[in-house]
C-alpha cells in the first residue's frame, strides 16, 4: 500500500465569508538602502502595489510581488495594476458575502498573470482574518512562533565588498547568506567566499543566467559545499535542470521553472533539482503555495520562502507562510532594514535573538500601515468599485 501523505495544514475553515464594498489600488515606492543587482538588472527602488479591499468596517492588504521591469516574470506593477482593475476586482465587488476561496472562485476564469491574483488574495485572507479574529499563521498552519533568516546579497563591485557585507549579517545573526552570481562571477566568488567563511551557509543563485553548455563551470562549484544552486537555467525549463542535476553533488533549488502545483510534480518526478524556493506571488498566492508545500513535503524536498524585496505587508505574509513544518531551510525573511531605511508598518519586522523573525499573531496579516509613511511614498492611488 502507497505510504500515508502529511495532511495539508490549510484551515480556510477558521474564516467566515466576506463581502468587499470598495477596494483601493496603490502604489508606493520605498528607495532600497543600496542598490540590489542580480544577473537581470540593477534596482534601486522598491515601487510596489498594494491592494486594499473594504468591507464590513475592516480593510484587508494584499502586496503584490510584481517588478518594474517584466525580467524575473512576466508581469509588472503596470500589468497587475491594470488586470486587478479591469478584471480581479470586478469580479468581488458588491457580491454577496463569502469564503475567501469562493470569492477566489468568481475570478478563477482570469487566466495566469499569477501576482495580480496574488495580490488580490492576500488582501481578502488578510480582510477575512480580520473579521474574523484569526491570523494568518493560523490558517495557513504555522507549525512554529519563529522562522529562520537568511539573507540574499546582490552582486557586489569586489570580493572585498562582498565579504564586508557578509561579516556585518553573520555578526546581525542571519543564519544563510545568498549571493546572487552570473557567468564570469561565480567561481571566484565561491572560492573566496568558502575560504574566508568556511562554516556559514552559502547558497548561489543564478537567476536563469546559465545555459546547458556552462556545465562545466557549474561542475567547478560543486567544489565548495554549497547549500544549493538556485534556479541555474531559464525559466521555462525543467528537462535541462533534471539533466544537470543528475551530474553535480551540490542541490539545485528550482524558483522560476515552479509556478504551480503541476510544475512542481513535474520537477519532482524528473529530478530537477531537490530544494524548492516557494514564493506565493509565482506561485499565484497562498493558497497554492501551500499545496507547492504539501507535494514538496510528500516527496521529501524541503522547502523555503523567497522573497521579491517586498515591503512589511508582503513580508508579513511570507513570515507567516515560512513557518509552515516543511520550510526546513532559511528563507529570504530578512528584517525591514535590510532593504529600506523605512517600512509602511507601524512596527517593523526586526530580526530577534538566533537569526529569527516572529510569526505575527494578530488577526489578518497582524500588522498595521503607518498612514504618515503609506502617503509619504504613495505614487498613485485609486478608487475601485
């Protein structure tokens, strides 16, 4: 007889209907502390859209992880932006009260565009939780108060620059260090990066940089006892990863090439890697990454949270989805001061004792909008409904 599966922790059942009257779309815009540069480009700012959906005297916050640029997906601020309005959106407003996953339901037609939708349902998790009094560590299924951090650094000017930034986290007590890498500065980097810290744990991320015929470059970094390499080849690939794998020691962790439960069979029945980066915005939100994270869990990969540079509000859902049993490893739940000066919270994410975050506890998401510092940064804002 086939072996027992882990029950899904998902309780949408603590959640009683909604209705959304009106909704807001916005878009804020925090300048990051330093510049952030990984084998697509450079980003100095974080321009990030939240949605806001109103009913029953509560509002609820979605962010979306979307980009500037359509480079790590397809999808923008401008993209999502215009399908919330014009399709999302209008297909909750003024509909009679109802769970959170029936209201889901009523856009389910709406095809792809994976961070729109998540946006959209983070907002109502986020509204339903507070109608209800439950956070969202609770329905998700939070299996600790805790989640371990790590923390990814972009691509420095020098070696020297990168161990600099390295030695300041370690001593901050971030428990991994990512480093973004690219063809031409990769090698070097793990060398020097192993040799000057030969205890911490080290993971590279290539961000789609590399193609079939690097092989032989990626065989070198098997040579430093790398926690994984991350999502070496393009987006859209599963058979090339499943190819390289089978020939390097070192774990491949697969980000892009998973944008649903599906991908995530299909990269597990061919051995595409062994770690994957779940991120609910790619995933279309979490709901689905909690069922990324049962089928990583039934198959014995671990599994653990990435992170798109999101403000409080994203980073408030992944904390709470980082805390589920099968996110074993370190994610990118870095502090709030990590990337910026000042977050939109009232009570920023700040890194606790051991190299840890605390799952928030209050309803919804269990934070709360500065209102000074959402007008102080807001680009754009619209009424929907």
């Amino acid at each position: 007889m086939p072996e027992a599966q882990p029950p899904s922790p998902l309780r949408l059942d603590l959640l009683g209907p909604v209705a959304v009257e009106h909704a807001d779309l916005r878009i804020v815009e925090l300048p990051l502390r330093s510049p952030f540069t990984t084998s697509f480009g450079t980003q100095t700012v974080r321009r990030a859209l939240l949605v806001e959906c109103h009913g029953d005297g509560a509002t609820g916050v979605g962010e979306c992880a979307a980009g500037i640029e359509p480079a790590y997906s397809a999808e923008t601020v401008t993209t999502a932006r215009d399908v919330l309005r014009h399709h999302l959106l209008p297909g909750v407003l003024g509909q009679p009260a109802a769970t959170v996953a029936d209201q889901l339901q009523r856009v389910a037609w709406v095809r792809g565009h994976n961070m729109a939708r998540a946006a959209l349902e983070m907002a109502l998790l986020d509204l339903a939780g507070r109608i209800s009094g439950v956070s969202l560590g609770a329905v998700l299924g939070a299996a600790s108060d805790r989640v371990g951090c790590g923390v990814s650094i972009g691509i420095q000017p020098s070696l020297d620059a990168t161990y600099a930034l390295i030695d300041g986290y370690l001593a901050a007590g971030y428990r991994r260090i990512k480093l973004k890498c690219r063809p031409g500065y990769d090698v070097e980097l793990a060398r020097g990066v192993r040799t000057r810290f030969p205890d911490a744990l080290v993971m590279l991320d290539a961000n789609s940089a590399y193609r079939l015929e690097d092989l032989p470059v990626l065989h070198q970094l098997d040579a430093f006892d790398l926690m994984m390499l991350e999502q070496p080849l393009a987006h859209d690939d599963l058979v090339d990863h499943a190819a390289v794998q089978a020939q390097l020691r070192t774990p491949i962790c697969l980000d892009e090439s998973v944008e649903s439960v599906a991908d995530a069979r299909a990269a597990i029945q061919l051995r595409a890697g062994r770690i994957v980066n779940i991120k609910a915005g790619r995933v279309g939100g979490l709901i689905p990454a909690v069922a990324v994270h049962d089928v990583c869990r039934a198959a014995g990969w671990p599994v653990w949270c990435g992170g798109m540079l999101e403000t409080g509000v994203g980073r408030a859902a992944n904390v709470a989805l980082a805390a589920l049993p099968n996110f074993t490893l370190p994610g990118d739940t870095s502090a709030s001061d990590r990337y910026f000066e000042a977050d939109i919270l009232t009570e920023p994410f700040q890194l606790q004792p051991g190299g840890t975050l605390a799952v928030p506890t209050g309803p919804g998401l269990g934070v709360e909008l500065d209102p000074a510092r959402v007008a102080a940064t807001t680009q754009h804002h619209e009424r929907v409904g």
